[in-house]
C-alpha cells in the first residue's frame, strides 16, 4: 500500500485524474489522503465528490472552507456566492447523498505510517492549528465541531459559523463562539500572533504578514515529532521553510499545480 496526501482539489477533477494515473494508483490498494478544499470554483465539483465518494475506502478526507460553505448552502443556511461554481453539485440528483458523506467527514485526521524514515506522524488539516494547541487538543477540538456538524442541529451550527470573531483561542470559550474559532483555525488561519489572534485578510505570502503577526507554523508545537500536512494558503506555492510541515495546496484552480505527495519518501508529484 501506498500513501499519498495531495493538496486543494477545488473541483479540478481532470488534474486530479491525470494526477493519480501519474502515480498508477490503485484504488482498494493505495490511500490519498485530501487536506480539504475538494470543490467549489473549479469547474467539476460533482465529478471530483462523486469519485472520491466512489473510493471512500481509499480515502481520508478533512474538511475545508469551500466544503462547509456547500453544506451550508446545501442545508439553505446561507445564499450562494458569485464566484462559487457548485451549482451543478447542488442540482444534482445525488447531491444529498453526497452531502451526507461529505457531512459526516472530520476536520483533522491523525495516523502513524511505516515509511523510508521510520515510523513517521502524520497530522492532517485544512488550514493549520493554534499556537496554544497540542496534538491531542487539535484532536480534541476537531471533535467537538464534528460532533456539531453530524448532530440533529447540524443547520444551527452551519448557519453561526461564519464570521470571524472571536479571533483568537481560549479555553474559556464556550458555544457557538467556541465552535467558531475551532472551525476557522482549522479550515481558515494563515496568519496569527504568539497569543494566537488570527488575520483572515492578507492571503498572500510570507512577505506579507501583518506587523506583529507570522505564519502559523512558526507557533504550533506539534514537530518534530508529527509532520503536518494543510492545504488552504496557495500563495505558499508550497514552501514553508520547516521540514516537517508540509504546505499542498500549489494553486490548481488557479491556473498552476495540483500536487500530490508520496508519504512513504515525501516525494513530491504535480500536475
């Protein structure tokens, strides 16, 4: 078996068949592990949640921005915007079935894996995680807004979580405000402070932190010991000077890469 974690799919589902045959990847065989982001602005998102729904066996799926916005859409907690591109997915007479699967998905996954270096740890997430938070907490987190998203009022929470206050975590919080930050630190952060106050305006590059603010890699305690995988900040072009955190989203659906990477040796493909 083969492992590969590959980065922002948004709906690209010609490069990402392109991609896989590139590997020979063998569903029922090898796993692909998605950072989130699976649809919405590129031009095939019913065909990329169909077939990643098809392989559900061979895949591991966290939830990103673009994903809870279409459920949320999906559920009538929210009017669909000008640059989405998920009308077809929403027409479509399997819509709710993948909306269920695609529902009852986390929004971190953790696993140990055999590979070239040992045994390796591997935490995946959308966006990145608190500078306050430790591997079992991001877990523990994640939980809570899983739980959230699976329950009876699943719409209530579909409908609160925008926004972005508050903007830092603490462990005093409590309701939706609590839910909020859990979500947006996973499926949104880019920037923050040491404290942990996030800036979800510049979504450029690390030229561009805020005065007082850094990538949230430079905070998080997580490595050495567990190699990070997030997508979500494209502007990275995949490039976050720590070894063991590894930025996949290279910007597909804007016209550059979709990339893709071996677990085994942390060998890189692309397309």
């Amino acid at each position: 078996m083969t492992v590969y974690a590959i980065g922002d799919i948004q709906g690209c589902y010609k490069p990402l068949m392109k991609l896989l045959k590139q590997v020979n990847f063998l569903p029922g065989h090898d796993q692909l592990w998605c950072v989130g982001d699976l649809i919405n602005r590129g031009p095939k998102s019913l065909d990329t949640l169909r077939f990643l729904s098809d392989i559900d066996d061979s895949v591991e799926v966290v939830l990103g921005n673009h994903d809870l916005h279409f459920l949320a859409i999906y559920h009538g907690c929210i009017e669909a915007r000008n640059k989405d591109t998920l009308q077809k997915l929403l027409d479509a007479p399997d819509s709710s079935v993948l909306s269920e699967w695609l529902r009852h998905k986390p929004l971190a996954h953790f696993d140990s894996l055999d590979t070239s270096f040992g045994i390796q740890h591997y935490l995946m997430v959308h966006a990145g995680v608190a500078p306050q938070w430790t591997l079992q907490k991001t877990l523990d987190y994640a939980a809570e807004v899983e739980l959230a998203l699976q329950g009876e009022k699943f719409r209530k929470f579909l409908r609160k979580m925008y926004g972005d206050q508050p903007d830092s975590w603490s462990d005093d919080l409590t309701g939706m405000k609590r839910l909020r930050v859990i979500t947006n630190t996973l499926t949104r952060i880019r920037f923050c402070t040491a404290e942990g106050r996030m800036d979800f305006n510049i979504k450029e590059g690390l030229a561009f932190a805020p005065p007082g603010f850094r990538p949230w890699f430079d905070f998080e305690q997580l490595t050495p010991k567990t190699n990070i995988l997030f997508g979500h900040w494209a502007a990275l072009e995949g490039f976050t000077g720590r070894e063991q955190v590894h930025a996949l989203d290279t910007g597909c659906v804007w016209g550059r890469e979709l990339t893709m990477m071996r677990l085994e040796d942390h060998k890189l493909f692309s397309v």
